[in-house]
C-alpha cells in the first residue's frame, strides 16, 4: 500500500506553546487528507478534512481557530495545535486519500503523541 | 448519516483458529468497506477492503464478505498467528464520500 508519514512521532510540549504536526504521502498525490484524534481504547475521530488549496472542513465541535490546518501542496499537510492545553493531549493520526486510479483508498500515517505538560 | 457498529469489542483466540469480526452500517448508499489493523502505538494499516458490487474479497488468510441486503460486512482471518493480535477497525464510506465512518474496533488477541 501507499506511505503516509507523520512527523514529529513524538511531542511534549508545554502549556501555551503551538506544535505543528506534518503529514506527508510518499509515492502518491493526495488532494484529500484527513486529520484524526484517537484517546486510549477508543475509534478515530475525525476532526477535519483538508483538500489541497481551500480551507479546512471542520467537524461539529473542533474549533478551526485551536486547530489549524493547512494543505499547501498535494503531498503535504500539517497540524498546529495552537495554545496547547493538557486536555489537548491525544494521539494525532493523519490519512490521505489516493484518488489515482479511482480506487480512492485512504491510508494513514503512523500517528504523533501528543502530550501537554 | 452512515453509522458503523462493530462486534466484539475484544476476542481472544488460539493460535491456528479462525477469527471473525462482524459490523453493520446504517446507510444503504455505502459502498465502500475497508478494514483496518491497528498495533500498539501506531497508525492504523489497511488490511483488505471490498466494493460493493462483489461479496467476498480474499488475500492469503484474510477474507471479507459483504451482505448489501442485510448490510452487514464480516472480518474473516483463519489460522491466526500471535502477531495477528491488534486491533481492527471497520469502515464504510460512499465511494467518492469524504465522510468515512469507523466501527468502534476489536481486540483481538491471539494466544500462542
């Protein structure tokens, strides 16, 4: 399957501060990628949609102006968690969807903990 | 919209036995239905996945089916291995849909 990858993998940080978070697919372009929160134990929860070149969709309840997300170029997008709270603490998976031949697959990347002190 | 239930929520097996995870979703215009493997720390990894214009999909030890009518899709894996154990997510989305709904996943523990 295609690669997806995240970085950082790993992220603690301070109350207050922004992280930014990158995601980026490897051998194929991805018009469409998708942003995830997952707690301990628990399903992924889709927090926006990003398509290459336009604003964010944002899911009910994820506040836009907390979590900023930017879909530059068709390979890469990123994550800022701005102001970072402990309760922002998660696990951050990205997906991108490889719409190349019409199968539409979508493929994760290998997720970023998040942890705010 | 699509809603996705999934069954158990954890399994345990022994080695070299058949597992199955069930799921059913709520929106007849879903045609698409990927499976996911989740380990420990890690993103998940799409295992095999099925359209709806065909009932079953194989690859080596996984198998999916799929029931249109009763709208359900079932996670076939038969003689697991301990590193099978994870946890798996089923999905179902309409094709060209960005709107992707995920089951609650399934523990799955293989025992040597």
């Amino acid at each position: 399957g295609a690669v997806v990858s995240q970085h950082p993998s790993r992220v603690i940080c301070k109350s207050g501060t922004s992280v930014k978070i990158e995601c980026r697919s490897l051998d194929f372009q991805a018009t469409t990628m998708f942003w995830y929160r997952q707690f301990p134990k628990q399903s992924l929860m889709l927090m926006a949609t990003s398509n290459e070149g336009s604003k964010a969709t944002y899911e009910q309840g994820v506040e836009k102006d907390k979590f900023l997300i930017n879909h530059a170029s068709l390979t890469l997008s990123t994550l800022t968690v701005t102001s970072a709270h402990p309760e922002d603490s998660s696990f951050y998976i990205c997906s991108a969807r490889d719409s190349s031949g019409g199968y539409n697959e979508q493929f994760f990347g290998p997720g970023t903990r998040l942890t705010v002190l | 919209g699509e809603n996705v239930e999934q069954h158990p929520s954890t399994l345990s097996v022994q080695e070299g036995d058949s597992a199955v995870i069930k799921c059913t979703y709520s929106d007849s215009a879903s045609n698409y239905f990927p499976w996911y493997k989740q380990e420990l720390g890690k993103g998940p990894q799409l295992i095999i996945d099925i359209r709806s214009n065909v009932g079953e999909k194989k690859d080596q030890r996984i198998a999916v089916t799929l029931n249109k009518t009763a709208k359900h899709f079932s996670l076939h894996i038969t003689e697991t291995q301990p590193e099978d154990s994870a946890v798996y997510f089923c999905a179902a989305r309409t094709y060209n849909n960005n709107d992707m709904r995920f089951g609650a996943g399934t523990r799955l523990t293989v025992k040597p």
